[in-house]
C-alpha cells in the first residue's frame, strides 16, 4: 500500500474509514495469497487480513469478484508505475529500469499475470488491460530506440523475465523481496548492454500473452 493510498484510507471518518481500512486490508491480505496460490480459497484471505468471513462476502459476495478487484487494483498500480517512467526527464534506461524495480517491488505485473485466466475479466477491465499494455509498449519502444536495450528481445521477453524474478520467495521477514531486486538488476546488467551473441530460439509474443487470458 502507498503512503498517498494510507494517507487517503486515514483521512476518512467514522464508518466510511472503517470500511476503507477493511477493504485495503482484504486487498492486501488477497495480494499475498493469490500470488502464493491463485487456488486458494476465499476463506483464506479472510485469515490473512483478520477479518470475518461474513464482513469479507458483504465487500465481495464471491471469490470471482474479489479477483476482479484485485487486479483492477495491481493494474492501477502497474498503470501509475508506467506513468511515472514515461514523465520522467532521466534518459530512457534509467528511466526504465527504475520503472521494472517499482513493479517488481509492488508485485502488480507479476499478480496480473498469476490471475490470468482464473476468472471472467469485465469490460472495464480489459480496456485497462489494454491501456497498461500500450503504456508497457510505449516505454519499451523509447527504450529501444535509445538504442540502450539489446535487440533481440521484445517486450512480451521482459514480462516474462519479470514473471521469473517474481517467483523468488524465501521464507523471512521481506520473503525474498531484497533477492527480487538484486536478480533484477542482475537481468537488467545482461540487458543494457548490447551484445553479438544471439539468444537462442524464438522470442516471447504479445499474442501469447493475451492467450493466457482466455479461460
């Protein structure tokens, strides 16, 4: 959780807060379970956040619904982190690779990914599926374009990635997360500077990606 989205969920009063507190502690507490087990049921989540089962299906009356709105909310997240790289006035790659450390840190990628195809997405959230991709593509052609990115990767390859760093959990008080960051930036070393061997076989597509989407 951000401090503008603690500072927001505070300021509010009285039972309108209560509610909002809630909801963030569902959110996150769904956050880790789903990342851990898309499988797992609802009732876990309702643990892990320290809430009744009864107050959790008065939010979100199934676990389909709750899935929805935990990937509205990383998608949201991941929309902001692709904002903030393409407004920034840093050169394309470290403009970019701060972008990947802020998304492998807020684990937004890697949840939309790991929810793919574990429940009916609506309208709405397609269409910000749709728009976190264009920004996804729009930041990584800067970034070829600077001619800093080696060429023979595509940006569905880089998702991918990031989906393998995410897989690293250790038991711990951070479960892996300084790790994360440290293979990340070991991915990004092997990235940033163009090299002449060619990786083998074919690179990842986009298309294979949104196929994962499809129940």
């Amino acid at each position: 959780m951000s401090e503008t989205d603690t500072a927001g969920v505070r300021g509010l009063p009285g039972r309108r807060g209560e509610a909002a507190r809630n909801d963030r502690r569902i959110l996150d507490a769904a956050r880790i379970v789903f990342l851990g087990d898309p499988e797992a049921p609802i009732a876990s989540v309702a643990v892990r956040a320290g809430v009744g089962i009864s107050a959790l299906y008065r939010r979100y009356p199934s676990k389909e619904e709750l899935l929805r709105a935990l990937a509205a909310d990383g998608l949201a997240r991941y929309i902001a982190d692709l904002e903030s790289a393409l407004a920034s006035t840093d050169d394309p790659w470290t403009a970019y690779a701060d972008c990947l450390h802020r998304v492998v840190a807020g684990q937004s990628q890697a949840l939309a990914q790991r929810l793919a195809g574990t429940f009916t997405p609506t309208p709405e959230l397609t269409a910000t599926a749709q728009h976190a991709a264009q920004l996804a593509e729009q930041l990584f052609r800067r970034v070829r374009r600077s001619g800093d990115l080696r060429a023979d990767v595509t940006a569905a390859d880089i998702v991918l990635l990031l989906e393998a760093v995410m897989l690293v959990e250790l038991p711990g008080a951070d479960g892996g997360s300084a790790l994360r960051q440290r293979y990340l930036a070991l991915l990004l070393q092997a990235l940033h500077n163009p090299v002449e061997a060619k990786l083998p076989g074919p690179a990842a597509r986009q298309a294979d990606l949104i196929a994962r989407w499809r129940q």
